[in-house]
C-alpha cells in the first residue's frame, strides 16, 4: 500500500525510451512499460508485449535464484513491471577485464540454468554495492541448446567489438570467467562459429 | 568534378555519372533470370555481354570524366570480376584514376548526400545484406545484421515457393496489401542480430496448409518489417541518435518505410530515404563515393583493384565528414 502511494506521488527522474520499452526511473524504483508500437500490427503487438512481460519477470525472479543480481520485484501488471531500482554505474562507462571476467562467471551461471539473457550488452548491466546487476530480461528465454547460448555470447562479444577499441582483451577475460561454465568449451567454439556463418553463407550464395 | 561508376555486384548492371552537386545519369541494364534465382554464372555472362554497350552508351551523353569508380565487393565473385575489368579497361582508356568502392558504403553515402541526413542510424536492406549501421569515429560499425539470409533473398525464396516470378518483393508487397488475417510467424530478435530462415520455413507450411498467398505475404511482411523496425529503434536508442536513414532494395517497399516513418515519429527522430532510383543498386551511388573518396586522397592502383566478395564496410577508412 505504501508502495502504491509512493508512487502516486512521484514523477519519473528519467524516462528512457528503448527499442523495446520504456523505462521510468524513479528515486527508488524503476517501471518497465512495454508500450503500444504503433508501427506493428495489433495482433503481433499484443502478442509481444504479453509474452515479453511475463517471460522476463518469470526470468528475473529465476535469475536470482542462481545467485545473478537482479531487482527486486515490486509488481507485474499487465504490460508493465515495477521494479528495484539500482543504483550504480553502467558497466559500459567503467568496463575493465576484470568487470568483464566477472559478467563471465554470471552468463555462466544463467546458461546452467538454461536461461538465455538474449541481449548482453554492456549497456543493460549496472555496477553496485560491488556486485553486476542484470537489469534487462527483455529478450530473455529458457533454452538449453549450445546454439541459443553461442548465440548469447556472440551477441556480448559483438557488442564489445562496436564499443571498445581494446574488446579482444575484454572477451578474453570474459571467457576465462565463463570458463566455469561446464559446457563452456562447446558454446565458445559455437559463438565462433556463429560468427563466421553470416559471411559463409554470403559466401556460398555468392560463389555458387 | 565527373565521376563515373559501374556497380554489377549482383543481378543489376548499371553505370551513373555523379558531379558534386547532383546525379547527371544512370543507365541500368540488369539480368533478370529466366526462372529460379540468381545464377551467379548466368549473370556474369549477362554482364559481360552487355557491360560493353552500356559504358558506350553513357560516355556518348556526358562531355567528360575524371574518375572512374566501381564497386569492389561485397558481391557475387564472377559479376564483380567482369565489373573490375570493365573499370580497369575504362580507367586506362582514358587516362583517368580508378577508385574502388565499397557497395554497401556507397548506399549509405548517396544516402546521407541526397537526403542531408547528418549522423543516422542507417538500416541496409537488400537481398543478401540486411544490417544496421551507424558511425563510430573513423569507421562504420554493423551493430545488428541478419544471422542467416538477407529479407531481400528472404522474401524472394517464399515468393519463389508461392509460384511468383522474379522479382519477389514486389509481389510480395502487392499480394500483402490485399492480406487480411495475420498468423504468428516466429519473431526471431537477439539483441540487434536477427534471423529469417526459420521465419521463411514456418511461412512455407502456412501455405502448404492452404493459407491464401495473401496472407501468408501479409503475415510474412508484419513480421519481418517489424523485428527490422525493432532493431533499428533498439541501435537508435542504444546509440542516442535521432535520424534513421533506410537504404538498399529492399527500402523501396513502402509498407517497411511507413512501419519506420511510424517508429520514428513515435521517438520524435528523423526518418530519411533516398530518391527510388537510388534505393536499390546504382551505378550513381558508385560514382558517388568514388567521386568523395578521390577528393580525400584515395585512388585504386591497378594492382589493389582485385575483387573483394566478402569486402565489409567495418574495414574501409572514412576520412571525410
């Protein structure tokens, strides 16, 4: 209850409007609103924003269960999660190899859970209270196939490349922290080759 | 300054001439395959029977040239190769420098120089490239692109299996319009990366299962265009920039620009497409980054013209604003 009225009375600090959704960020917490996209067709819209709603909720709660730090949850409501809000720094402005040895040691941890994060990217973590937070479960999804998580990590090693001239150390540290990881070495061999096939099927059509 | 440019990276064959202020010429002559795709061979044949009379053609309009630009890659390795030669014998004839460019570069630069578009977030749709682009410093980064098939070869693949005729995309479109029931189809979105082939799959059994044509296309389009939407919006947001500029074949299907125009309005950014002749392969783009690079000190020896199938944006210098 008093949680409701605080929110009553609060405007947002920030409002940040992704590709995906909204986010509200308030002094301490934070609404995800997956918002009407015009641009989509009703059907395909309604479908999207439900089943992206429940799924990372379900994920984000699940996530913490295998000790990734993740907000708190307040409250789901149709299209819209409340959440903790976390205060800290975006992992991008203060990304190091030690940082990214870490993030290493959590994908790890999801990928045994069968948690696909869908969206690793330094710019949906958050540094705290020592510790990395996952804040986005956006695109998450549960999936045990070595495929679904070469691709996960394909998309973290692509976005280091877009983001820091110095990526290769950085992915060298992030897979001695995924390491930990029991499948690690057949997932690492799939993210290369996942890498190498959008150009090689370029290739073949090419060459035929 | 004049430049002209050959682009044959595919089944288009087209030759442009550019000045600094604006598109003097095009000339297209491109190989339409008689059924079933593209035939990589059919269409260097095509084009080396028909480079000759096309060049011909054009230099009998325009009074002179100073730079002769093609397109190095990334293509199919037979068509570029006929272009390379047709650029080299050109260059030498004469007596004029010879600059080879990058195909996918070239869209995004007529791009933003026919448009006024600043620091965009660009989407490149064609058959075989599907990717979002944007500038970082020196260079153009891909941020997202398609995990298997580019939605130009997408789409012509279901279109070939409905029984439509080459090219694909526009009958899909037609069909589309008149479509009224939408079917799920699997939205395939990781990160910015994205994926069709599963999509192009699952639209086959729609219509093994006596889904109408029309809907399949409706279906079809919804979906794809709206994961290409997404992903354009997410680069947008993740990167803070507020143009998007659409580029490539693909970009001339007007309910993709109206699902992008709708997206940006929406994040109050700015939506930018060049001119239809533009959109798809040109021999003008060609010239038109052959005529920019050239002014910024670039020039292809004859020894570094070789093809480059797999030539990716990421690797070319960008000097110039």
């Amino acid at each position: 209850m008093q949680q409701k009225r605080r929110k009553q009375q609060q405007k947002p600090e920030k409002i940040y409007l992704g590709g995906e959704a909204e986010v509200r960020i308030y002094a301490d917490y934070v609404e995800k609103i997956r918002r009407e996209k015009k641009y989509r067709i009703t059907e395909l819209d309604k479908i999207l924003r439900e089943n992206r709603t429940r799924s990372e909720a379900r994920i984000i709660s699940a996530a913490r269960k295998v000790g990734v730090p993740t907000p708190l949850i307040f409250d789901v409501e149709g299209e819209k999660i409340t959440m903790e809000r976390i205060k800290g720094e975006p992992l991008r402005e203060i990304m190091n190899e030690e940082l990214s040895r870490k993030l290493g040691q959590l994908v790890a941890r999801l990928h045994d859970a069968r948690i696909i994060h869908g969206d690793i990217t330094p710019m949906n973590l958050i540094y705290s209270d020592g510790k990395i937070f996952f804040i986005d479960f956006g695109l998450s999804f549960y999936d045990n196939r070595i495929e679904s998580k070469g691709v996960d990590l394909h998309i973290y090693f692509e976005s280091l490349k877009a983001y820091f001239d110095d990526w290769r150390r950085l992915k060298e540290a992030f897979i001695s922290g995924y390491s930990s990881y029991s499948k690690a070495e057949e997932v690492l061999k799939r993210a290369e080759e996942i890498e190498a096939r959008g150009r090689y099927v370029e290739r073949r059509l090419r060459n035929a | 300054m004049i430049s002209l440019g050959i682009e044959g990276t595919a089944w288009s064959l087209s030759v442009g001439v550019v000045d600094e202020d604006e598109v003097l010429l095009i000339e297209n002559d491109p190989y339409i395959p008689k059924e079933g795709g593209i035939h990589p061979r059919e269409a260097a044949q095509h084009h080396s029977e028909r480079i000759g009379p096309l060049i011909k053609s054009v230099l009998s309009k325009v009074d002179k040239v100073d730079v002769v630009s093609f397109s190095q890659g990334p293509g199919m390795g037979p068509c570029l190769r006929i272009v390379a030669t047709a650029a080299r014998v050109l260059s030498l004839k004469l007596g004029k420098p010879l600059v080879g460019v990058n195909h996918c570069l070239a869209h995004l630069e007529v791009g933003r120089w026919k448009t006024g578009a600043k620091n965009p977030v660009t989407l490149y749709v064609s058959g075989g490239n599907s990717q979002v682009i944007a500038r970082r410093g020196k260079r153009y980064r891909v941020f997202g692109e398609t995990l298997d098939i580019g939605i130009g070869n997408a789409l012509d693949k279901l279109a070939r299996y409905m029984g439509l005729k080459h090219p694909g995309g526009p009958r899909i479109e037609e069909l589309a319009k008149r479509g009224k029931k939408y079917h799920e189809l699997p939205y395939v979105v990781k990160g910015m990366d994205f994926s069709f082939s599963g999509m192009v799959t699952a639209a086959q059994k729609l219509y093994d299962d006596g889904v109408s044509k029309e809907d399949v296309a409706f279906s079809f389009q919804e979906t794809a265009f709206a994961m290409l939407a997404e992903v354009s919006e997410r680069a947008m947001a993740y990167l803070d920039r507020d143009e998007l500029l659409l580029v490539g074949g693909v970009g001339a299907n007007s309910r993709l620009a109206e699902m992008l125009k709708v997206m940006c309005k929406e994040r109050n950014a700015k939506f930018y497409s060049p001119p239809k002749e533009l959109m798809g392969d040109n021999g003008a783009m060609i010239a038109y980054l052959g005529l920019l690079m050239f002014k910024h000190g670039y020039e292809t020896r004859l020894e570094n013209s070789t093809v480059k199938p797999d030539f990716r944006i990421e690797e070319v210098d960008v000097s110039w604003d």
